[in-house]
C-alpha cells in the first residue's frame, strides 16, 4: 500500500475510533471510577532536620507537584525528602526519569506528636516543634505519575530531626561523598572501586528551617587525624579515601565541637571496596590532577562530579571525555598556573589514552597523550600542544610532551617559543576548512637541540614559524579546494625544510627548502628569502616577489620547474649549477611569441618580453615561439657567493665574521653562475659606508681577486668606535664598448667583521695566514704571523727551501714576510720561526706554489688553501670545484692525490657537472683509509704540483662486521651486520649490480643492528654499498666465483 492510500486509512480509522469513543462515554457516564494500580516509593533519605530555636514552624504548601517529596537528583538536598524509584506491584521498578509527578494535594500527615505537631490545615502539611529529639511521620493519600500511569502511593514514612544546636553544635553524622567539594544527599555513596575516591565529610545543622522548608544540612570536610581502620583495603589522606583491595573499611577523624570546645573522635558509616567494573571511557571529566601518590592521577568525571585515582599505565587505557566546562585550582602545582575556565591542562607526567575534547579547548604540557579526538559535530576548539614545564620547579625533568595522534576540527598550536624540550606529536588532522595547524619552537638560541617533530600534519592551513619544525609529510585535509602554506623564520639564518607539497598557496617569509612543488596556485616570496625546491615544482597560477627589486628567489635544478608563464611572474629565479642548453623552465602551453628573462642588468628596460620580470643573474633563459622550454644561454658572471670559513649568514643577507685582536683573517667570495671570472671583471673590496674603525685593515682597498685579508685590534679603552667594521666585495665589469667598469646588478656579499679582545692566556704558539693561496711567477704573497695568546712573538725570522722558487726576507716586519717569486715555477716551502715570550722558539711552514696555471679550491661552498685540512668520512665521495685563480684560461691540468691509498681522485658522478675546461671542472675525491683502518690518515690534494689543501679521513657513523673483499661461491649467500652509532632516520642497503650480487635480505635487530643478505648470481667483483641517513657509503666488495 501506497504512502496516500495509507494516510487515507488512518483518516478514516481515526473517525472510527473518536465514534467508538463517544459512544462509551454516554453509556459509562454514571459508572464508578476504576480503581488506580499501587505502587511503592524508595527514599533516598529518611531523614529531614528542624533546628530548635528560631523559626518554630514548617509549612509545607500541598501540591500537584510535590514540595515535600522531590524526585532524587545531583542537586538534591536533605531539605525535602527525595524519592529515588518507585516499585509496582508487578516488580516493575521506575526510576527518577520514568517519573513525572508526585502529588500530594489529597494526603494526610500523622505522627504522636512528641517532638513536632503535625497538622493538615489549609492545604499544607505544618510541623511545629516541640522539644529536640527524633519522631516518625507517615504520609498517606500521596499519587504518583510514572511511565505514562497513576499510580496510588503506599505510605511513606519518615523521621523529622528536631537538633539542639547549642548541645551537639549540631553535628548530625558521618557520611561518604563521590564529590571532592560539594557534597550533598545526591552524591552520598556506601561504596567505591579499587582505585576509585571517596570523600570524607561532617554532616551538621548550621541553619535554621524557614518557613516552608526543612533546615539544609552542612557538609564539613573531615581534615583532622583521618585514619582507616584497615589501611590494605582502604587508605585515607586528609578527608580523601582511595580503595585499594575488595572489602570494607571505617574511618576516624577528630570533629571540632565548638560547643564543647573540644576535639571528638567521629568513625565513618563502613566504606565497601569492591572490584572495578572495566570501564573505558568516562565521561564529563571536569578536572585531572597530579594524586598525592606520585606516578597516579585523580580524574574527576560524570555529572555527580565522580573521582578515581588511576596510574599512567590505566589512564593510557581509557578514554576520557571532557565536560561542557572545566576548572582547574591554579594551586595545582603539577597544571599550568593560573584558573581556566572551560580550557582542560593536562598534567605534566600523565600518560592518557585517548582525549575527547568534546568540544573543549586542551592544553597537553609535559604528558603524553596516545590519541586526541573531538566529537562534538559542530566543534572549533583549540588542541595546544608545548613543552614549557620540563624541569621547571615541581616538575620532572625526565618528561617531555609527546602525542601519538591529533584528529579534530579546531586548530592545533603544536611548539612554543618558550618550550624547554622537544615537542614531538605524531600525526595532527583537522578537518573544518578555516582550521589552522601552527607549528612553533624554542626561540631560546642556546638550546639549539630543542626542537618541534611532526610525523604528519593533514590540514587546509599550515603555518610553519621555525627552521627547527622537523616535518615528515603534509597533506590537504580536502583535495577540492586549495591550500595555504606560510613560512616564517626572520629570526633565523637555517631554512625551514619541508617535505613534498601540492595544491597549496605558498607565502614564504623565510628561508625555505621543500622536497617538491606540486600544483601549486600561488607563491609569493619575500624580499631577500629563498624558496628552494629539491626535486620538481609545479605551478599552477602566478610566483611573485614582494617588494619592486624582486630578489624574492626560487633556487631550483635544471629541467625542474613549470611556471604559469606571464608577466605576472617576478621573482628571481636561480638554476643550481646553471650551464648554458639547461632548460631553466616549462610552460604548460606553448609560446606564442619569444621571450627571454631579465639577467639582471636590463638598465634600459629593452626587454618588453613576457618575463621581462624573471630575473636571471648571471644567464638569460629564452622561450622561442612554438616551445614550452625556456632555455639557458650566455652564462657569466652574475654575482658573488660567500666561500669565508667561518662565516655565518645574518637574518639581514649580510655575513657574520669574529676575529680575534691581532688575528689575519682571509675573506674569500666565488663567482655565481659561471664557476670562474673572464679578463672583463674583477672584484672590488672595499670598507662599507667608510672605514668605522682605523684599527681594521684591509690586505687589499680596490681591485683584488677571489681572496682577501683582514686584520683588526681590539681597544678596551675605547668607547666610542666600533668594535665592528663593514667590508663589501663588489662584482665589476668592464664595458667592452667605453672602457669603464660598472658594478653588475647582483647583490654584493657584506662582512660584519667582528673584532674581540684576546683571552688572557699566555702566547704559546703562533699562526700562519696568506693573503694568496698561489701566485704566478711574476707575483707575490704576504705572510703573517699572528700569536695566540695575549703577549707578542719577538725575533720572526723566516727562510725559504727553494730561492730558486721563491724568496723570503729573513726578518719580518710587523710579523709580515713578503714572499716574493723570481720568475720560476715549483714549489718552496716557507719556515718561518718566532721566539714566544718564555724564550722558546717555535716553528711553522707554509708551502708556497708559484704556478702559471694557478687554481683554487672550493670545498662546501667555501675556498680552502694550503694550510687547511677538509675531514671526509671513510668510504664517501667528497666534491671540490676548482677554478682558474686569476680567471685565465689554461688547458694543462693535472689532478692528483699525495697518497692514492688514503684518497682516490674521480670525476664527479652527478648530472650537470663537467671536467676541466680551461676554467673550472668539478672532481671528486673517495677516501679509502690507507691500509689499516685508515681513520685520521691524512694526504695532499695537488694541481699541476700545486698543494690545493689537504684531506683527512675521519670514522663513518657507524661499524661495519665485514672490511676486507669476501669471496663467494655463485649461488651462495652472505650476510654482513651494520651496527649505527648514531640516530637512524633511514637505512637501506644495495650493490653495484644487482642482477649479479643480489640484495636478498634485510632485518633490523632488537639493538638498533642490521643484517644485510646478498646472493651472488654472476661470477665478477662488485661493490655493497649502505644508505645511512641519506649519505651512501662503501663497505666492502664481493668477489662472485
């Protein structure tokens, strides 16, 4: 039957029925009135109290719903008398939500009349007293409405207590509460759990009855000498009772009777201990607090506001859901101080399963937390996550926040620049669109250690605020809509490194690495800072620098990014180790006109191509008509990079440098994009805004090379000037046309050179600096001697081991010694000996090249010389560029190693780099060990005879059981155990050619151990290789027979 038809057939039924109806009422008209079912109700007390004196009468106003019998409740008082169920005569037992009425208007009160009369006069029940004492009333005629019935009530009797307050200070009896605070006839309990709370109170008559109500009692809370009766079951601190084992127990205290002015001892109603039911969540929790047993924490839940003391291993069990609104004592040493309403902080050093914030703002300091959920559908409340109480006073240093999980709607604040230890949270998911997830650190910069991890974050809005946020992934919490992403990191010279993005807004206030770019609407880059993409970056819609110079920059590989393509980008973009035929960027669609990129001294604004707004220091990249690909032409010299050891880059772009006073101190800068300079530049070095300080000296004001000196002295005495001083090394370039040279566009690379005075310390050795690391055989070097300690070198004499080479002067001047070649090429080492103030004398060498084929060495980013030592772990592959040192172009070049057992030399393997090209040319350099172990073997590293530098091995981060070539019988296997000394973050393991030696096994041990299997499946000689923490290192050979 249809929905129509059967609202049809109910219109009609329903006519029926109301007939039917009719017709019985006219024929019962005159009939009796059936008789009501019977019931009995069950007090929860039976007890109300008068205090004698002062008002002498209650009067009790009869009604339809009672005034004297209330239904029982949390707020229930004993000032009326409180029905908890009522029993049919069928056995149905009706609680306090099955009923609805309780009248009285019909019933009768009696009693004896000895201590209170009792009188039913106009239409209120009326209790007179008559003297102090205990007298039974019993109520007739009452009707209850339960379960959708009337039902005639059985009798109720009840005691009146008439107390004597001036006789007893009115001190009534002892009872057991659920409640800490607030106790009342509702939360009276006669049993607990083990591990459940009860508390301890003085039931007393402090105020008079009224008019027409009952006196209210007062709860004391017992505070004086509790004691249990049997401390195995049931233990008792102040007026808080915890159960430890089943059974029962008492308990005493001494009660103050004012009265009397005496102290009596009160025992407790028994206190049954029974067994927990297993409960696993509870709800309404409205407080966790540290228990006064160390390691255990009381948790206040449930609407009767219920206790139980649980140690960390039950609260990591359970799920505690909070209530609508929490208060949190500030005098809780183990919370935050500090009274919060409707915020939950949980203590530090708790351990807790699952948290349901239901809708609840949380603050988690200091514990940990496995899972933290909100079910509230409708909820925006805040999860806040920090580490700002670990070790602080009252709180264990051994404790730090963690939690597994996150999954809400609100925002997450996870990190605070105030934490004290490491924040580490799992997985965080919000999923409301206007949500926030904001990750902080300690800004405390002598904690560098202290960071904030993330496993992953999956949330529409992410804000990353340090460069020591350690993120593991990060999604969108919706893939139909778009994303934002903000980094921020003023502060800091790190950059913030993140890991694959896709499909969000970019703002990059700080220094950014992130691992790749996938549709990405929008970027936005702040002047100065540098978004770098490790892999591929994909964007969708517009990059764009803030600020009209546009140095806001994208730092990316050849062949690796795709751009939307219009005049709307502008930003700087910087193609890592740039070569002319790389592909600087994609476009999604073709060209339709060509179009180039600004490189960075467009002075005219010639260029009115679609990316004249992309600027390209140093190269052009041009699009032609009918191509997608933006290719790099015309590669020069477009700026300078710091190469100074040492240095260290400011939040403002410029370079930190400390020298000590008295100490020579070598700048050195690299050319960018080309690896090497042309005849047509040269370097400017020069004082910043002036010379500051005439205690700072420049080896070289103007025209100089890659390489200069600075030396400084520090004056204690003055006040006024100082103590740092500006140098800037500026690119020039010669004009082809008119013969003048003009600085070229890159920005210049500043020192903030730095002078301090000497430690109070005695001279006790000296060290040797050159303003050149080689010369040609028509120039020279200067040599400075500079001690270590606060008193001067005296008799600095010098000689040279080659003056057919290169001489020296056998006194120096001011500790200088210039070194001078005659015309020859070789080698001539420098010894150059000083006299300490103790008489001793002490002796250094410098080995000097004079070489027409000059060169120097950059290793990491910075220019390395004869006297420096670079440390390479054992079975690595270290990359060194070399460069053309007075950017004249030669084609004989010879690279070798002193001793070819510590050190290999090899091209380097990576894509995009090339041998010598009369230039520059990018080697590598494996370090073997030497013989032994090989750990602190030293060699040289030499250029057509020049010593560039020197290498040293240095131990690999961890032990290998296998360090000699294994043989093996194909068709067998072998397996080699790794044992990390440090933290891993991944581990993986492979060969030379794994179609002959196979990888066949891989299991990590209890102890942080691995074993490695590889089969041998081809006769040859091939290598086994191990990925540890991103770096590959060789650990021995196979030889498959």
């Amino acid at each position: 039957m249809n929905k129509r038809l059967n609202k049809v057939a109910a219109v009609a039924l329903a006519a029926a029925m109301v007939s039917s109806a009719f017709a019985m009422s006219t024929a019962t008209a005159f009939a009796t009135a059936p008789t009501l079912p019977t019931a009995k109700a069950q007090l929860e007390n039976s007890t109300v109290y008068m205090k004698k004196g002062g008002n002498t009468a209650v009067n009790v106003t009869k009604a339809a719903t009672s005034n004297l019998f209330k239904e029982l409740d949390a707020t229930s008082t004993a000032a009326n008398l409180n029905i908890k169920s009522v029993t049919t005569t069928d056995g149905t037992v009706l609680d306090t939500s099955d009923i609805t009425a309780i009248d009285d208007t019909k019933a009768t009160a009696t009693a004896d009349n000895t201590v209170v009369t009792v009188d039913n006069a106009n239409g209120k029940f009326s209790f007179t007293e008559q003297k102090a004492g205990t007298q039974q009333v019993t109520v007739s005629g009452l009707q209850c409405t339960a379960g959708g019935k009337t039902y005639n009530l059985a009798p109720i009797t009840f005691d009146i207590d008439l107390v004597d307050t001036a006789k007893d200070d009115g001190y009534i009896s002892t009872v057991w509460s659920s409640a800490e605070t607030g106790a009342n006839i509702g939360n009276t309990v006669d049993s607990i759990n083990v591990g459940g709370n009860a508390y301890l109170y003085s039931e007393t008559v402090a105020d008079d009855d009224s008019t027409d109500a009952f006196a209210k009692p007062t709860y004391i809370s017992a505070a004086d000498k509790t004691a249990s009766s049997d401390t195995a079951v049931l233990t008792v601190d102040t007026n808080k009772a915890t159960g430890v084992a089943v059974g029962s127990a008492t308990a005493s205290y001494l009660y103050k009777n004012k009265n009397k002015d005496v102290k009596e001892t009160k025992t407790s109603p028994e206190l049954s201990v029974t067994t927990a039911p297993v409960i696993t969540t509870y709800d309404n929790v409205s407080a966790i607090k540290a228990s006064t047993t160390k390691g255990s924490y009381d948790v206040t839940y449930g609407t009767d506001k219920k206790s139980v003391t649980m140690t960390n291993d039950q609260l990591a069990k359970v799920t505690l859901k909070l209530a609508g609104t929490t208060s949190i004592p500030a005098d809780t040493t183990s919370i935050p101080a500090g009274t919060t309403i409707g915020t939950l902080d949980i203590p530090a050093g708790a351990t807790i399963g699952t948290l349901d914030i239901n809708g609840n703002p949380v603050t988690i300091d200091g514990a940990t937390v496995k899972k933290v959920t909100d079910t509230k559908a409708d909820s925006t409340a805040e999860v806040t996550v920090t580490n700002t109480l670990v070790g602080t006073t009252g709180h264990d240093a051994a404790v730090s926040t963690k939690v597994d999980s996150i999954d809400t709607k609100g925002a997450v604040n996870i990190g605070n620049e105030n934490d004290v230890a490491t924040t580490t949270v799992g997985s965080v998911k919000t999923t409301a669109s206007a949500s926030t997830v904001d990750v902080d650190v300690s800004a405390n910069k002598d904690k560098a250690a202290i960071r904030t991890k993330v496993n992953s974050i999956t949330a529409n809005n992410i804000e990353i605020n340090s460069a020591k946020a350690s993120i593991g992934v990060i999604t969108r919490a919706s893939t139909d809509s778009q994303g934002t992403l903000q980094m921020n990191n003023s502060s800091s010279t790190e950059d913030i490194i993140l890991p694959a993005v896709d499909g969000y807004n970019l703002t990059v206030n700080g220094n950014t690495t992130v691992a790749s770019i996938a549709d990405c609407p929008s970027a936005s880059i702040a002047s100065g800072k540098t978004l770098t993409v490790s892999g591929k970056a994909t964007f969708t819609g517009n990059v764009s620098a803030t600020g009209d110079d546009k140095t806001g920059t994208l730092a990316i590989a050849p062949n690796s990014l795709t751009i939307l393509g219009n005049g709307s980008d502008a930003f700087t973009l910087k193609v890592n180790d740039v070569k002319n035929g790389d592909t600087a960027f994609m476009t999604k669609d073709n060209a339709k006109a060509i179009a180039y990129t600004n490189d960075g001294n467009d002075k005219e604004n010639e260029n009115k191509t679609a990316y004249a707004n992309i600027v390209t220091p140093g190269y052009t990249a041009e699009q032609k008509a009918g191509s997608k690909n933006a290719v790099v032409r015309d590669v020069t010299v477009g700026s300078l990079t710091d190469a100074t050891q040492g240095s260290k880059l400011n939040s403002n772009g410029t370079y930190d440098v400390e020298i000590v006073s008295g100490e020579t101190k070598q700048l050195a800068v690299n050319p960018y994009p080309a690896s090497s300079f042309g005849d047509n530049f040269y370097i400017n070095w020069s004082y910043t805004g002036g010379k500051k300080n005439a205690d700072f000296k420049l080896g070289t004001v103007g025209a100089s090379g890659l390489t200069n000196t600075i030396t400084g002295t520090y004056d204690k005495n003055n006040t006024t000037t100082s103590k740092t001083q500006q140098v800037t090394a500026q690119l020039y370039k010669m004009d082809e046309t008119t013969g003048n040279a003009e600085p070229v566009k890159g920005k210049p690379v500043t020192y903030n050179v730095t002078v301090t005075d000497k430690k109070s310390v005695a001279t006790t050795d000296f060290t040797l600096t050159a303003d050149k690391n080689v010369i040609k055989p028509s120039e020279s070097m200067t040599l400075t001697a500079a001690p270590n300690g606060d008193s001067a070198l005296t008799d600095v004499t010098a000689k040279s081991s080659n003056d057919f080479v290169a001489t020296v002067p056998t006194s120096a001047t001011d500790n200088a010694l210039k070194v001078t070649a005659t015309g020859k090429t070789g080698t001539a080492v420098i010894t150059v000996t000083a006299t300490l103030p103790d008489g001793s004398k002490v002796s250094h060498v410098y080995t000097v090249s004079v070489t027409n084929t000059p060169v120097v060495a950059i290793v990491n980013g910075k220019i390395v010389g004869p006297t420096d030592i670079v440390k390479v772990t054992q079975s690595t592959a270290q990359h060194v560029t070399f460069i053309a040192a007075d950017g004249k172009k030669f084609t004989d070049f010879k690279y070798t190693a002193g001793n070819d057992k510590v050190m290999q030399t090899r091209a380097y393997p990576s894509k995009g780099y090339t041998l010598w090209d009369g230039m520059s040319g990018d080697y590598g350099m494996y370090m073997n060990g030497g013989v032994k172990d090989g750990v602190g073997d030293k060699t040289g590293v030499y250029v057509n005879g020049q010593l560039a530098f020197t290498v040293q091995v240095t131990d690999r981060p961890f032990q290998c059981d296998t360090t000699q070539t294994v043989d093996l019988k194909k068709g067998n296997t072998y397996c080699f155990k790794i044992t990390p000394k440090t933290t891993v973050d991944n581990f993986t393991f492979n060969t030379a050619r794994d179609a002959a030696l196979t990888t066949c096994g891989l299991q990590k041990n209890a102890d942080g151990s691995y074993l490695c299997k590889v089969h041998g499946t081809q006769t040859g000689s091939y290598g086994v290789y191990i990925t540890l923490n991103g770096q590959q290192y060789k650990v021995f050979a196979v030889n498959v027979k």
